[in-house]
C-alpha cells in the first residue's frame, strides 16, 4: 500500500480537534443538566451523530491521501527524438591511453547519456570492419545501457578492420523511414582507420536529414594497439616488422570534418566521463515527437470506497435526529437528496475483447487460412495498436502468405518489446528474412535472438544453415551430379511452448513451410522418401566404427541432415498456434 498525497494526513488533526470539542460540550452539557435540577441525562442516541461526522473527518481524511493498492497497466505517451549511437569497437579502442581502455570509456560515457535521455529512442551499431546491428531503436533505455556495458564481451560478432563508412549506412537504415522530426546518429570512435566511403556516407546522412555527431576517445599523443590472444584473451601489443610497437592515436581532426559535414557538432573527451552527458540537453531541445504510447504500471486508487462510507457517515448524521423525533415530517428529508444522487451504471456494449479476436486469428492461422487470420490480428491492433504480439503474429501469417518483406516491416513494430519476447521476435524476423532470400539480414537476426535467448535451439540450427548457405563447402564428387547448386534449404523451427503464434518454417525463395530442395535434385541434396533416407543412412553408418573417407563422411553429413529437417517440419505440422493471454 501507498498513499498518493500523505501531506492529506494532517486533516487528521480536525478529527482530533473536533473530538476534544464533542468531548468538552458533552461534559459542559452534563453539567449543565446537573446544576439545573438534575435533568435526566441525556439518550446516548445524541451522540452519535457528532461521533459519526468525527469519523466522516478522518476518513475524509485519508481518502484525500490517496491510498493505492495494487497496479494495473495503463498506456503513456512517448515523446523525444531517435538517436542510434555507432559505437566502435575494433582492435584500436582497446588501447588504454583512455583509463581503462578507449572502449570501457566509451562505455561508460554512452550509459551516462542513455541515463539522461528517458522517453527518447535510441539505437545500437557496433562496428569493426563490418557493422552489427546490436540494438535496434528502443525506448527501454535502461536495457539498452546493459546491452552497452556488454559489448566488450560481443567483439566477436564482428571481424577485425575498421569500416566507419558501412556503419554509418547501418545506423541509416535504422533511422530510414522512421516518421521522428528529429534523427540523430553519435559515432563514438578514436577516428583512425575509417575504411573508405565515410564522407559519402555522411553526405546520404545530411541527405536523410539526419544530424551526425561525433564523440572522440583517446589521446592525441596515442598508445600501443592492444591484440587479444585468439587462445588465452590476455592482450598483447601489436608490433610492426621491425619489432617496434604500433601506436594508435585519436584523430580528431577527421572527427571534427564528420560532424561538420553532417551538421552536428564534435564532442571532444574530457577525461572524466561525462562529456557525452551534454548532448541529451541538445537533442531535447530539437523538435520532439510523440512516439505513441507504451504500457506502464500504475498504482490502483482505492479513495472511492473510503470517500463512500464518508458520505454514508454524513447521511447518518443527517438520519440520526429523526430516529430521536419522529415528529420531524418527511418533508425534512429532502435535505438528504444529494446524498441519494447515485447515477445510473451504464451497460457495457458486450463486445469482444482483444484477446478473444487474436484467438480468432490463431485459430485461422492453424488451420491455414491466413488471410483471414491475418483479418483478425489488424482487428485487435485497432483496439490495442501498441501490443507487441499483435504484430508479431501479423508478421507470421503474411510470411505464411509469402509476403515477405510486409512480414519484416510488420514484425518490426513489435519491437521494443518484453524481454521475454524479444528472441521470438528476432527469430521470426531471420525466418522473414531468409523467406525472401536476403541471408544476410537473416543471420544478423539470428544472432540477436540468441543474444537474447542463448538457450534458443531453432535460432542456432537456422544461424549454421544461414551461414553454411552464405559459405558453401565444395559438394562430395560421389553424390555430384550435372545440376546445378540447390535452392537454399528450409528453414525450420520448433513452435515455443506459450504466447503466440510462430512463423515455422521460412524457406529462403520457397514456399514457407516447404523444403526449398524437393524436387530439385543438388549435389548431396536428392530427394528421398522417409523409407528410402532411413535405408540409406543405415548404410551410410553401418562403418561408423571404422575411418570414414571424405566422400563417405559428407555423404552421412548429408543424410543426417535430411533426416533434420523432416523431424523439425513434422513438429511444425503437429503445432498448434498459441495464444495471447487473458488480461
């Protein structure tokens, strides 16, 4: 329990002045009545009307308070502008001529200014030689600072070199297409070693009409490149040729051209970080934008029910002298009738709710009509436009229609969402976006979701057939034939248990749910009945005690994972969409 207004408490004082007053009338009154000839005492039926507006006064009192008890969630407008901070995180930002290291700084700054920014949406890139999108735009800045403070644990998502150019697309195309009168983007980088393209990036930028600022990390004078031992992780510093150390040093000059160019301004280190905290006063003074809403906790009034039994003790200090005179006429009662202006309770329109249309949509989606699920699921966003899984199974009906890209700009907007939903999210985008042939993005997706969940089984299978896909080994000559490569293998994933609906199967350029390699013999991928595939990997395994040659091991790698990816599609047969929760 809490109380919304506990300075109210000091009515409580009138309750115990008006007590003393009662008290000192009522022993005046006997007195009184004592020194008058004795007088009978008075019914103690006369006291109760001043002892119930004594007890009136304290309620009253503590209903003005506001007591709470218990929360419900209710939605709140966002507004601010979208900011994504390109971070880099290449070998040259481990140096320590910033304590303890260019990146821990960085770190540190970056959470600062998230901490200062609440009801802005901000972004994450990391970058080395290619860029990773870590964080898409979230309001949920207190996530985003731990994501921020991992990131030295993550240098692995990206490989070693520098390319600011292709970061700076990155973050752009975070920001394209977004309705935010205000777009940001901050690189937090020592500015040496940018790769090419970097001013054309920033001119499409400027372009975009979004401001590019900059934030420098190190020391002018430099110090060693630090390189992490591939084995041990203990860092060692680089050396040239001739033995001598590399040094890296803050090029703060290329910064400053950035910024420039991109019409925002340079944010030099002040060594004690907190430079990068100015910047959020800067961006709220830009136009803000009103985001929408999004659901939050709130704590239940509960002043009704005490301002209630007030006015049913003021009712009965009202009531009470008729008891005593019942001579007093009806016509004295009138006085009562505000107290009797209750209104009238307004039948609520029985409608549906949102959870019963999405189950509507869930029972469509199972059994394939997905048009009509998908009829179903805009149907309850109009009702609830901000809830996540709404558009997280619209996503997946319009990848079961083979809409693909509508399926990743859908299931897009259900991001930021819960933690607990954040990895399904990013799996069904990887599944959209290998539906549609763009393998890259899907691999990107599939990293997150196991950010997010590294227990996810079907985010790691389909990130090996993505990369596998993206880096195909030579075929084995004794399966080899005259066709051509196959199609990319289907890929599959088995429902969560609880929540909503998941896509399945997204088959990069097939049909979703089908294997992309039926019908369309490839080396080491001929098309098999179930009897025929258990027969021939029987025969495949029948030495697995003695040395496999090379032909022979991918020929029973190959049938392995045949034999995968039925047991993964006949679970998404048997699946059953699930569904949203009551509320």
């Amino acid at each position: 329990m809490s109380l919304g207004a506990p300075a109210y408490l000091l009515l409580l004082l009138l309750a115990l002045v008006a007590t003393l007053l009662v008290a000192s009338w009522a022993f005046w009154r006997a007195g009184a009545r004592s020194r008058f000839g004795g007088l009978r005492a008075s019914s103690r039926i006369a006291y109760i009307a001043p002892a119930a507006l004594i007890v009136a006064i304290a309620v009253i009192a503590v209903a003005a308070s506001r007591p709470q008890i218990g929360e419900r969630d209710v939605e709140v407008q966002q507004r601010g502008v979208d900011l994504v901070v390109v971070l880099d995180v290449s070998n040259s930002m481990l140096a320590d001529d910033a304590k303890p290291s260019r990146l821990a700084q960085a770190q540190t700054e970056i959470g600062a200014l998230l901490d200062r920014m609440p009801g802005n949406r901000v972004g994450l890139v990391i970058f080395a030689r290619q860029p990773f999108v870590r964080s898409p735009l979230t309001a949920d800045l207190q996530a985003l600072h731990g994501i921020v403070l991992g990131v030295d644990q993550e240098r692995g998502l990206v490989p070693p070199g520098s390319d600011l150019g292709a970061a700076i697309r990155g973050a752009q195309k975070l920001l394209d297409g977004d309705s935010a009168d205000t777009k940001a983007m901050l690189i937090v980088s020592d500015g040496e070693d940018r790769g090419t393209g970097v001013s054309a990036a920033v001119q499409d930028a400027r372009k975009a009409n979004i401001r590019v600022y900059t934030a420098g990390v190190g020391m002018a004078a430099g110090a060693p490149i630090q390189d992490a031992d591939s084995v041990t992780g203990v860092l060692r510093p680089r050396r040239d040729a001739s033995g001598a150390a590399v040094v890296t040093r803050l090029d703060d000059a290329a910064l400053r051209t950035i910024a420039d160019t991109g019409g925002g301004r340079y944010i030099a280190p002040s060594g004690d970080g907190s430079s990068l905290t100015g910047l959020a006063a800067e961006l709220k003074a830009l136009t803000q934008t009103a985001f929408g809403t999004k659901q939050s906790s709130q704590p239940i009034e509960r002043f009704q029910i005490l301002a209630a039994l007030a006015l049913l003790l003021l009712a009965g200090e009202m009531i009470v002298p008729m008891l005593r005179d019942p001579r007093i006429t009806l016509r004295s009662a009138t006085k009562l009738w505000p107290l009797a202006g209750a209104g009238l309770l307004v039948g609520a329109i029985c409608a549906a709710t949102v959870a019963d249309i999405n189950r509507r949509g869930n029972n469509q989606y199972a059994s394939g009509n997905f048009d009509a699920a998908l009829a179903n699921y805009r149907t309850a966003q109009a009702k609830a436009p901000s809830l996540a899984e709404l558009h997280y199974n619209a996503g997946n009906a319009l990848d079961r229609a083979g809409q693909f890209d509508k399926a990743v700009e859908e299931t897009r907007r259900a991001l930021p969402a819960r933690h607990d939903l954040v990895s399904r999210i990013e799996y069904a985008l990887g599944n959209h976006f290998a539906g549609g042939g763009t393998l890259n993005d899907a691999l990107e997706a599939y990293k997150r979701a196991l950010l997010a969940d590294p227990a996810d089984i079907d985010a790691k299978h389909n990130l090996e057939i993505v990369t596998a896909r993206l880096t195909p080994s030579p075929a084995p000559t004794a399966t080899a034939t005259s066709n051509p490569e196959a199609p990319a293998t289907a890929l599959s994933g088995t429902p969560p248990a609880g929540g909503t609906p998941d896509s399945g199967a997204a088959t990069p350029g097939g049909t979703p749910g089908a294997d992309a390699n039926q019908g369309t013999p490839g080396p080491g991928n001929e098309t098999l009945t179930r009897e025929q595939l258990e027969r021939a990997l029987a025969e495949a395994l029948a030495g697995k005690d003695k040395s496999f040659t090379p032909d022979e091991a991918a020929r029973a790698l190959d049938l392995l994972d045949q034999e995968n990816r039925r047991a993964i599609e006949d679970l998404n047969k048997g699946a059953n969409p699930n569904q949203l929760p009551d509320y």
